[in-house]
C-alpha cells in the first residue's frame, strides 16, 4: 500500500502548497513512484503548481521527475472521491501526498484519517499557534484548539479501524534569521504542546523570493541546475539544505536523502 503523507493546517498562508511541492517532488527525483492528489477545488494552488511544471517541461523539452497528479471525480456510486482517487492513484504508487485547504472541508478531515505522516507548516506566530492551542495571556497552554481537536479525532478513527498511528510533524515555516524574542517564545510553546498531544517540531522553509520565482514554471529548488542555473546563490544553497533536512526529518520509509 501507498504511504499516504498529508499536508494540512486550517489557515491560509502557512506554505503548505510549497511545502507540497518540494516534498513530493523531492520524492520523485529519489526513485519513488508519487501521487499527488490537491483537495482544494477552489484555489487549487498545488495543482496548479504541478500543471506549471507539466507545461513547462513540455515547452522547454525537459524530461524533470514530477509526481502524478490525480483528479477528483464527482461522488458516484457511494463511493466519495477521495477514496476513489486514492484507489486509482495507489497501485503505481509509493507515495500519495494530499495537499489540504486551508479551511475545515469534508475531504479534509477524511484525509486526515487517511494520513500516515501528517505535516503541518505554521507561520512562527501566536497568531497561527492558535490552531494548535489555546494560549492564557500570560503564555499558559489552556488545552487544544480546532485543529488539534481534528487531528486527536482522526487518530481515534484509525485506532479503531486497526490503521496505526499518524506521525504528525509541525513545521515551523517563515524562521526569521535572527533570534527574536517572539521566535524564542513559540519555540518554547510548541517544545511544551508536542510532549502533550504527539507531535515532533521541525524547521521548515525560511522567507525566501526564489519560492515566489518557481512557481509560474513548476519548478522546484531541486530543479535549477536541470534548467542551467549552475552559479546557486548562497540563499540558494541554505534552501536546499533545509529541504534535505525536512526530507531526512521525515523519516519515511525506504527513503534515503542523496539529493
């Protein structure tokens, strides 16, 4: 069976579609077979993402490692169509990522359930702390908040269906480069919440303008010396690291970082 790995947080702007990207497209250059399913049919921005990359290694005749992009259909037969495009996707697949709106939706809180590994990026702010737990005025964890109540409620669900734990990992996106108070007191928040209801911490991506850059041509980080980038730039380099990092920090199975 496919590994399903999904991508959500119920607040927009948190980098889940670059987040999406890079981490399935990164699984691709390593060898492995990667659906990629977009369960935000409003935006769309991580399908789109694919189909920029579709589109331009066409025009430029470039032969780059994408994942497969799937399509939901129209509930039919009883059959929702999460599960009907996982069931398409999973046969030629090793991996499944689901990219999640950013807002509570049906298909999310279903993918959620379905979730092997499960990351969620997070701007380093209170503001999106929030999902996660509800803070006193004075820094005192008061207990869950919506999204954490989602994520206990999909872990129950895959308990009692046999289906084994989810290993959720909350990204800490956006890192500034200095050591501000700010920073310090959500890493201590997270550092408490996660020993309390089951998460690891990881580094996410820092604010770069190369993210913004990549997306009209579907490119990834991964891909620039694949279109004559040979000189990278020294915040070039740090982005790719932090995608080795994210990648390792995973701990997916069979995966092993050579990029």
């Amino acid at each position: 069976m496919a590994h399903i790995i999904v991508v959500g947080n119920e607040k927009g702007g948190s980098g889940k579609s670059t987040t999406s990207m890079h981490v399935a497209t990164a699984l691709a250059r390593l060898g492995h077979r990667v659906g990629a399913l977009d369960l935000d049919v409003r935006q769309r921005s991580f399908g789109r993402y694919l189909e920029n990359r579709s589109h331009f290694t066409q025009s430029e005749g470039l032969d780059l490692p994408t994942p497969r992009l799937g399509h939901l259909e129209p509930e039919s037969d009883g059959i929702d169509p999460l599960s009907r495009a996982i069931e398409t996707l999973e046969p030629d697949c090793d991996f499944i990522l689901l990219d999640c709106p950013g807002s509570h939706t049906k298909l999310s809180q279903m993918a959620h359930t379905l979730a092997d590994t499960l990351i969620t990026p997070m701007n380093d702010s209170f503001i999106d702390f929030d999902l996660l737990a509800r803070l006193s005025p004075d820094g005192r964890i008061l207990g869950p908040s919506i999204y954490a109540e989602m994520v206990w409620s999909a872990r129950q669900l895959r308990g009692q269906a046999g289906a084994g734990p989810i290993d959720w990992l909350v990204l800490r996106n956006r890192l500034g480069t200095q050591q501000m108070h700010n920073k310090r007191k959500v890493g201590g928040a997270l550092d408490t919440l996660s020993k309390r209801i089951g998460f690891r911490v990881a580094p996410g991506f820092s604010e770069r303008v190369i993210f913004r850059e990549l997306f009209p041509r579907g490119l990834t980080l991964l891909d620039l010396k694949d279109i004559g980038t040979e000189q990278l730039s020294m915040s070039n380099i740090a982005a790719r690291q932090e995608l080795r990092d994210l990648i390792a920090e995973l701990r997916l199975p069979g995966v092993s970082v050579t990029f």
